[in-house]
C-alpha cells in the first residue's frame, strides 16, 4: 500500500473514532459547534503536547480510559483498537492564556472540531465546549457570527463560527466555555 493511501485510510479511521469520542464526551448536547478554522486565531501551533498533558486519562464517572496522550499525538480507544492521531496539519494544538485547544479538521465538511482543555488540580484535565442551549447561543452570537446547516442523511443541525482571537477572548471571559467532562490521569 503506498503511503499515501494508508495516510487517507489513517485519517478515514481517526475521524471514525473521533466522532466517536465526540459523541462521549458531548452527549448532552443536541447541535455541534464546528469551526472554519485551527483556533484560537493567530496562536501558533505546538510540534508537540508539553509534559504536564502527557499520560493516560480515565474519566472520573465511570474509570473508563479516554485518551493517552503522547508527546507527538494522542491515542483512543475505539471498538478495542487503539487508534493513534498524530499532530499534523489535520490535527493542530494550540494554546491560549491556560486553555489548550486541539483542532481536529472533519474529513467531510473541512471544518474542524475544537476540543478545548485545561489541567486541574491533582492532575485532572478539563473539557470545555461551548453550550448550544438558547440563552447561551444568544450570547455567542453577539459575540461572532454564527452560521447554520445540516448534514448527513439524518439532517442533523449543526454550526460553525470563526472568531478572531478578540472574539475567541470573548467567548472564554464570558463563561461561555463550560467544563462538560473530567479526566483523571
């Protein structure tokens, strides 16, 4: 197999599992917020995760493994396959004030899912997503432009935004990032 095609059929799985993970750590949520771009804006990238992120990651609910995270990627656990994401320029890491974001750019649509974390105390690591609820979808949208479409054959609702890093400062001192999940390394 040439690498290229084993690097689109690499990528073919991690959206797989990525989807996958998305749809465990956001359940509470029926709409997703997708990204035109790598966020924050402006930050640049990390060539790798700093050693504070590094090691396994159980959720602190049920003690199930989540993620291992490795200097140059992360790894889930998918159907009991050990799939590992590199960083590259479909999965970009960046960081801003304490907040970390991973960028995962989606195959299908070419936006890209942001998951946003922060290490807590005794070595805990944070979730954040946006809430897609009424009262704090009225806030977001006073603050960057938030467009609307559905996909795939369920038609399922979703959005995207793009803010600069003024609007991304926004969005964080505003509260709008909400802790959803917990992990424990």
């Amino acid at each position: 197999m040439k690498p290229d095609s084993q690097r689109n059929k690499f990528t073919k799985v991690a959206a797989t599992g990525l989807m996958a993970f998305i749809g465990l750590c956001f359940l509470s949520s029926c709409t997703s917020i997708y990204y035109e771009n790598p966020q924050p804006a402006g930050q640049e990238n990390m060539n790798e995760f700093p050693k504070k992120l590094l090691g396994t990651y159980v959720d602190t609910e049920d003690g199930d493994t989540v993620i291992v995270v490795y200097s140059d990627g992360f790894s889930l656990k998918i159907n009991e396959n050990d799939v590992k994401i590199p960083l590259s320029d479909k999965s970009v890491l960046r960081k801003y004030k304490s907040f970390y974001f991973l960028s995962l750019q989606q195959e299908d649509t070419n936006l890209w899912t942001v998951y946003v974390v922060k290490t807590g105390k005794k070595k805990t690591l944070d979730l954040y997503d946006i809430s897609t609820e009424e009262g704090p979808l009225e806030q977001l949208r006073a603050i960057t432009e938030v467009k609307e479409y559905e996909q795939g054959e369920e038609k399922s609702f979703s959005m995207y935004i793009n803010p600069d890093l003024a609007e991304m400062d926004q969005i964080i001192k505003s509260g709008l990032l909400k802790p959803t999940q917990k992990l424990k390394r």
